[in-house]
C-alpha cells in the first residue's frame, strides 16, 4: 500500500472516531465520550506528534465545549492558540462547536484582533 493511501485511509479512521465521538456526546454519553478523548490525547500528545497531536488537542476542546467542561476547553484552546497555524479567527466564529464558548470573556482573548 502507498504511503498516500494509508495516510488517506488513516485520515478517515481519525475522522470516524471523531465524529461518532461527537455523536455520542449529542446523545448524551458525556463522561464516557471525556475519558475518550482524554485518553486519546495521552496516546497522542503534541509533545509527541507535532502533527497529529494539535489536531487531537483540538478535538478534545471540541469535546469539552460539547460537554460544557468549557474550563478544560479553554485550557486546551489557550495552548493551540500559542501555536501558529492551528486555531484560526474563521473556525473560532463560524463553527458551530465553539457556540457554547462565545459568552466566555476568554473566547475573545484567544486570537488578537
């Protein structure tokens, strides 16, 4: 198999855990669905994956939020938010994740004006 396959094929592996996380979560499994998405984080930190690390981080802080645990989401956001390229101002006011976040007075704090 090719690297480009597998890496595709992994992608969407990644992205099927993460949205039936969600699902989940919409349903009401919170503290199942938090030990998930903290046990991933351990599996794949940034400290150990540059790459993939922010992406699950991000994830995580998109459990949270879900799970309205906003302090931990925000301690997840105020980190990527140190880290060029990852949280952007279009994903923070568009996507819908973040709406239980928006009153937060941090929400603003995280990407400068």
């Amino acid at each position: 198999m090719s690297s480009s396959t597998e890496k595709s094929r992994r992608t969407r592996l990644i992205f099927s855990y993460w949205s039936s996380l969600l699902y989940d979560l919409a349903l009401g499994q919170k503290e199942q669905r938090i030990e998930e998405a903290q046990r991933a984080l351990e599996l794949r930190p940034i400290s150990g994956d540059a790459y993939e690390g922010p992406f699950v981080a991000k994830n995580v802080a998109i459990v949270y939020a879900m799970a309205d645990q906003s302090d931990l989401a925000f301690e997840q956001l105020e980190m990527l938010a140190r880290m060029p390229g990852i949280l952007n101002y279009a994903d923070l006011y568009a996507d819908p994740y973040w709406d239980r976040l928006r009153e937060d007075p941090r929400f603003d704090k995280l990407l400068p004006n």
